[in-house]
C-alpha cells in the first residue's frame, strides 16, 4: 500500500527533475544580466567580437550553464541564450579557458546559427590556444589538411562533406574583462561529415547507417593505435578501449554497435599477402589514410597517433563501408610537443600507427606511393614558401591588428604559452625549413633545382663525398665545388 501511495510522488518527482535539466530551464535558473563592455571597433572588420555573460562561480567543464552571447561585427550586433561549459582534457590546466556553446530561442528549443561563412549549427567551440605560442598551430595544421587532402570516399553523394573544420579568429570578453584571442570553430560531428542518420524501423527496432568514434585515449590502449584488441566490448558502453561513440547517441538511448571498427581492424592486424593487398581497400580509405600519415609526419604530429582523431562509416547499410579519418586538435605540431617544449626538426615519427607498419609489410607499394604523394605536395602546397605563407598570413593578421599584443598583455603574467610574435614566426619559419630538408631524405625527393643550401645540412651531419666518391669534411677550407650528400648534389 505504501508503495502505491509513493508512486504519484515519485512520477512527480522524475518529471521535476527533468523540467529543470531541459535548456529553458537552465537558461532560467541561471540567467545572468547582459554586462555593457566598451568594445573597440577598430578591427572588427577582421577580427569580430563576441561578448560572454555568465556566472563564473557555477563555470566548470561538466555541466552547461546559462548564459547570453553578443556578436558583434561590422555590419550588425547580434544577441543569443545559450549554454555554456568549459571544454578540453589538458587545456583545463591552464588560466585561460576553451569554450564549448550551445544556442537556444526564447522557447528553449535548439537554434542553428552560422557565423563568418560557416556552418549553421547551434553548438560552437572557442578555442583559447592557451598552450600554443603561435596561436595558430591548429588552425594552419586544419586549413592544410582541407587543402591538400583527397575528398572523402562519400563526397561525390554528399559534395557538402566536410572531413575537418573550419574556424575564424576573433576576440573575446567575458563579464565585462577582455579575455583574448579565441578562434571560432565548427565541430567535428555527424552533420559536418555528413554520414548517415540511423534508422528506426516500423516495428520500433533500428539499424546502424553512419557510425561516428572519436579516438581520445591511446595511453596503454590498442584499438587507437589499430591494434587488435582481443577483450569484447561492452556494447551499451559508449567508451572502448581509448575510444568513445560519437554519434549515434548511447546516452540518449540511441542504437551503437563496435563490430564494424573492430572488423576493421580485425582485417588490418590478421590478414597478410595478397589477401590483405586485393582486399584492404574494401576497409579503409586509403586515399584519405595515406593523406593522413604523411600529415603526421610533416607537423611531426606526435599527439595524434594515438588520440585527436576520428573514424567513422558513410553508411553501413551500402555495399561502400571504407572506414573514414578525420584529424582533430592539430595544436602540438610545428615544432612544440604538448607542453609546448620545442622538438627538434629531425625527430623520428616512422611509428605511425599499426596501420602504417602493416600496410608497409604487406601493401605492395606502400612507400612508393607515399613518396610520390609527398613528391607532389612539395612541388606545390607543401613547398616552403607555401608553408611559410599559411603562418605568415595569420602572423600578420595577428600583428597588423594589435591582437598579439592584446593578448600577450591578457596573459604573460599566468601559466598561458604567449611570448612576442617575431621569435616565435622565426622559429616556425626555421623549423619549417630544417623538417622539410629532413623528410626530403626520408621520401627520396630532389627538389627541381637539385642544388641545396648546405649550411643546414651541416647542422644534421650527413655524410658528404665528393664526385669521386671520397668523403669530405663540409666544414673544411678546401672543401669546395659540387659534392653528394643523402640523395642530393649540394653547393659548398
């Protein structure tokens, strides 16, 4: 009887508490008043504003809170409820905060909006680059990527594929306090990919069409490193080895399954010969893979071998289940590892993923046709100049602006990577140099003038010969003419 006298409650209970976690409801718990910033306008043109009001006290990376956003740009000012909650893993130690925002209307439904010619979608990532001294290491990295890499095997069906992101810089204040140099960018989901929605069929069962995994954790772990992992997963757990199930939903009640990831690399770790060579295009995206891996090599991109990318299926339901590669948080690159210690041009990442080591034992070709790939992007978008051209942009952008300084006067005094803008442009320009003249050697490429400066060649110490075959000191006073270092003729 008792039990039937608390059940009423009970109900009532449960619908209370989901009212107050809806997004209206945490917009009106929360709301806080709009704070009046004098903003400068100066620049805006290139580099917009965009306000943030919130309680700081309740600000944290768990749960969303309430909050409004002003845009501002040169030709309107726009204002937004939204929901906002600190984001990033290693990121969180560090005083200024990444931000990840959600829009709604006055009603509390979803609202989708698109700012600086991206995307319409209501959930937004500001990226502090609090632990990049450049402030653009992700951004160069990603706008590299979308350049040169081939299209995605599903983008002829869906021309609006985007196998990255996109982001624009702009400047923030929150509570009224300028906080910096943030970059606005689009997410990496389902909607920006374009894979397929799953489908609920008429007797309420469903079937799995596009799958999206986010690689997030590859310490001590396999499957991120595509190695077999023989323990079974969970399949009502979203998490998996280092990996986490992006889309569909589990924790909306949404249908998941591991199979297909784990097929995938089942084939990739248990097939050898000419089995895995006829047949290993049929699982992954080669095209896109190899793009990959040369990417990792060039930025030396250590912290995305095991971790910050995604994999995903167009389509299970297709006879096409290539499985896709998306990079994401590209900022230890480019000559800084993660706590932004510099790392030397010539280091080593020939341990590219268990992908790399089993298509280069059993995939005829394999080196050759990464070597002729790299051949054609350093005759083109990865020249040095053209390397040199995607910072210098952003460099004088940044420069030109004032916003370096801006920025550099917000958080020299705190545990912020931020120091002046011309050393950290040349040693970018200086790393750039050095790696390309150490890969050069790796993919076997000469470049079209076949004459090198030797002065950097001297700092790594290859062995030199003269045309006789002799080996020669660079260093020497007598050492002078034509002579043949690695696979290049140099100058002394």
């Amino acid at each position: 009887m008792k039990a039937l006298l608390l059940k009423p409650f009970l109900i009532m209970f449960c619908l209370i508490m989901a009212a107050c976690l809806s997004p209206l409801a945490i917009m009106a718990q929360g709301k806080e008043p709009h704070v009046e910033v004098a903003i400068d306008t100066t620049w805006m043109a290139e580099l917009p504003v965009i306000e943030l009001t919130y309680n700081e006290a309740r600000f944290n990376s768990n749960t969303f809170i309430a909050g409004q956003m002003v845009y501002h740009s040169t030709d309107s000012i726009c204002r937004f409820n939204c929901t906002l909650r600190r984001r990033g893993g290693t990121s969180l130690d560090y005083d200024k905060p990444n931000y990840a925002i959600k829009f709604y209307d006055e009603d509390g439904n979803s609202l989708d909006v698109g700012f600086l010619g991206m995307r319409k979608d209501n959930n937004w990532i500001l990226d502090g680059m609090a632990a990049d001294h450049a402030k653009m290491r992700n951004r160069v990295s990603m706008d590299l990527w979308l350049d040169y890499s081939h299209p995605p095997y599903h983008q002829a069906e869906k021309p609006k594929a985007i196998n990255g992101y996109r982001g624009k810089y702009v400047e923030v204040y929150a509570n009224g306090r300028y906080m910096g140099l943030f970059c606005l960018m689009e997410r990496v989901d389902r909607k920006q990919l374009k894979v397929k929605k799953f489908v609920t069929e008429e007797d309420g069962s469903s079937s799995h069409r596009g799958l999206v995994y986010k690689v997030i954790n590859g310490k001590q772990t396999r499957t991120p490193y595509f190695y077999w992992q023989q323990i079974t997963p969970n399949p009502a757990s979203s998490y998996y080895d280092g990996v986490q199930c992006e889309y569909p939903n589990v924790k909306d009640g949404e249908p998941w399954s591991w199979d297909p990831l784990r097929k995938n690399i089942y084939y990739l770790a248990g097939y050898t010969g000419t089995t895995f060579y006829y047949y290993i295009g049929k699982y992954f995206d080669l095209p896109v893979f190899f793009d990959f891996m040369l990417l990792l090599d060039l930025l030396y991109a250590y912290d995305n071998v095991g971790k910050n990318y995604y994999c995903w299926y167009y389509d299970q339901s297709s006879s096409d289940q290539r499985l896709g590669i998306t990079p994401w948080d590209l900022d230890a690159t480019w000559g800084r590892d993660v706590t932004a210690t510099r790392v030397s041009p010539t280091s080593d990442l020939s341990n590219k993923t268990n992908f790399h080591t089993r298509m280069s034992e059993h995939y005829k070709g394999y080196a050759d046709t990464l070597s002729t790939h790299y051949a054609e992007l350093r005759d083109s978008l990865w020249s040095e100049q053209s390397l040199l051209g995607y910072f210098d942009r952003y460099f004088d952008l940044l420069g030109r602006t004032g916003a370096w300084e801006r920025e550099l006067e917000r958080w020299k005094d705190t545990n912020c990577k931020v120091r002046e803008l011309t050393p950290e442009q040349e040693y970018i320009h200086e790393w750039i140099h050095e790696r390309l003249i150490y890969l050069d050697s790796i993919y076997g490429y000469i470049p079209p003038a076949a004459i090198r400066d030797i002065e950097a060649d001297k700092r790594k110490e290859v062995p030199c010969y003269d045309l006789w075959g002799r080996r020669r000191q660079p260093s020497s006073s007598r050492s002078r003419g034509l002579f043949i270092q690695g696979n290049r003729v140099v100058s002394f």
